[in-house]
C-alpha cells in the first residue's frame, strides 16, 4: 500500500463523513468527526459510533445475535448520505428515548486553563 493510496482512502471516508454529518445536521443532530487510518467515526450519542470508508456507513443497530452473542449492525451506502442520516436518527431517537447521557464527571470535564 502506498501513501497515496492511504491519503486516497483519507480523503474518501471524511468527505463521505462529512456529507452524513451535514445530512444529520439537517435533521437537528449533532455529530463529532474524527478520521485516522482511512476510516472516519461519527459521535452522534451514547452506543451511537457510525463509521465509514467511503463507500458504506456501519453503526451498532442495538441488537445481539442470538448465535453468537455479538453486536449486529446496520449499513447504509455511503453514495446517499440523505437517506442513511433518516435510519440513523431513527437509531438516534430510539437511544435518546431509551438512554440518557452520562453526566459530565471531573475526569471528562476540561480542565481551566
């Protein structure tokens, strides 16, 4: 693999990334980005990390399989951004409804500078 390769595969899952985060934006939601490695990660919310590398999103849709005990997880193609940011808002809702974020501890909170 070369650099390029890897800066092609970069430049692919942020623009993907960015694209959902706007599309989720739309809809009132706000996600932090962050690419490394060739695969870019969305924070929506708690057990909410939608990740993508390029070419499809990939987060946890909240259920096990019953064979093997695993997290089963939803895709979504990543050439229509519009239409994966409405599953997951669906996913987003169910959450929001069914889990509430952790409260800020000391360790999580900055520090004063």
């Amino acid at each position: 693999m070369t650099h390029d390769t890897v800066i092609t595969k970069a430049a692919r899952s942020s623009h993907a990334a960015e694209q959902l985060r706007t599309a989720l934006d739309d809809l009132g939601i706000t996600a932090d980005v962050h690419q490394g490695h060739g695969v870019t990660l969305l924070s929506v919310w708690v057990d909410l990390l939608v990740w993508s590398d390029g070419f499809r999103f990939m987060w946890w849709n909240g259920e096990y399989s019953m064979r093997t005990g695993r997290r089963k997880y939803a895709a979504h193609t990543a050439g229509n951004p519009a239409t994966a940011a409405h599953r997951i808002a669906a996913r987003y809702t169910d959450l929001r409804t069914t889990r509430s974020a952790p409260a800020p501890t000391a360790a999580t909170q900055a520090a004063p500078l």
